[in-house]
C-alpha cells in the first residue's frame, strides 16, 4: 500500500466516513493539533524517566489516538462505524494521577515559567499544545453541537496533568523550579 494517494491534491481530504471537506476546515485544523499533541507527548516520552509517568504518557497517547478517531469522524456517519469512545473514567485516570502527584509536590506560591529540565520544558510544550487543541475544539463545538464534551474534559484535565508531570519532572531531578518575579 503507497502512503500517497494524490486525493488530497487539490486541499480536500477525507473524514472517516467518507465526506470530504477542505483541509482548512476547523475538524481537520482539531484532529490534526491532537496529532501534534500526540506527537510531543512522544518526545517527552523520550526525556522522562519515570516508569509511572511514562506508562501513564503511553495510556494518554492511547487517549488521544480515541480523541483524534471521534474529531476525524463525520458526525452525522459515526453512529453507524465502530470509532473508540472515551469514558468518564479516562478523566478520573488523569485527576487521580494529579493527586497523586500533588501530594508529593511543594505547593504553588507563585506561577512557574517552564524550564528546569528538558523533560519538564517539552512537557510544557506539550501543554501549550493541549491547551490549543481545547481552544479549537470548543471552536468547533460552537459550529458543530455533535461535539463530545467528554473530548473538552479530558483535554482540559489531561492540560493540568501535563503541567504537574513538569513539576513533578523537576522535583524528581532536583531541580528548583523557575518562580515568575514580575517587574514592578
């Protein structure tokens, strides 16, 4: 099978389904942030070291594969495909992985700008990019009511689980954390 097809030559593409629709158009621009989200979640895989961290970054690319399947579905056929669901339970995953690591971090006195350790700054990268996947998203779901609110709620927990792996990233390498000292 060639990884080409020429179909998308003219700046159309495919949903599941079938329908096509221009590749500028808020679903894909939604999907393909997830992509790239998915794909920072990868890099940061690569500069973390805790096996409980890295095993719950595998869980939530698995997540985002489901989030990406639903974003890249043409509503109005995907009751009749097979496309993953999330589930509640995808969101208390990441909330209870917050706690859990929340009891271990300093409480937050100040904001901290990213940095510390490459793994805590790809980290945040990646929460950049989540949070803007939530952005297209709710723009999307403004446009089209068929939007799952569950796809809101995990991006929204799994960008607060992101920022509290970076600090916990640093905290597990000793590394102080970088506290915002705004000018006055």
């Amino acid at each position: 099978m060639k990884i080409y097809t020429k179909t998308g030559d003219k700046g159309t593409t495919a949903l599941i389904g079938g329908t096509r629709v221009p590749k500028s158009h808020l679903r894909i621009e939604s999907y393909g942030t997830v992509d790239e989200l998915n794909s920072w979640i990868g890099v940061c895989l690569d500069h973390i070291t805790d096996e409980a961290s890295r095993n719950t970054l595998r869980e939530i690319q698995d997540r985002l594969f489901t989030v990406g399947s639903a974003l890249a579905c043409d509503p109005e056929k995907e009751p009749k495909l097979k496309i993953p669901d999330l589930h509640a339970h995808d969101v208390e995953f990441l909330e209870k992985e917050i706690d859990r690591m929340n009891e271990i971090l300093e409480p937050m006195r100040a904001f901290i700008l990213p940095g510390g350790t490459p793994g805590a700054s790809f980290l945040h990268v990646a929460r950049c990019v989540c949070r803007r996947a939530e952005r297209l998203c709710v723009s999307l779901q403004e446009v089209d009511q068929d939007l799952e609110v569950l796809i809101l709620q995990y991006l929204n927990r799994l960008s607060d689980y992101l920022f509290v792996l970076a600090r916990y990233a640093g905290h597990l390498a000793g590394v102080e954390e970088i506290k915002w000292k705004p000018r006055v």
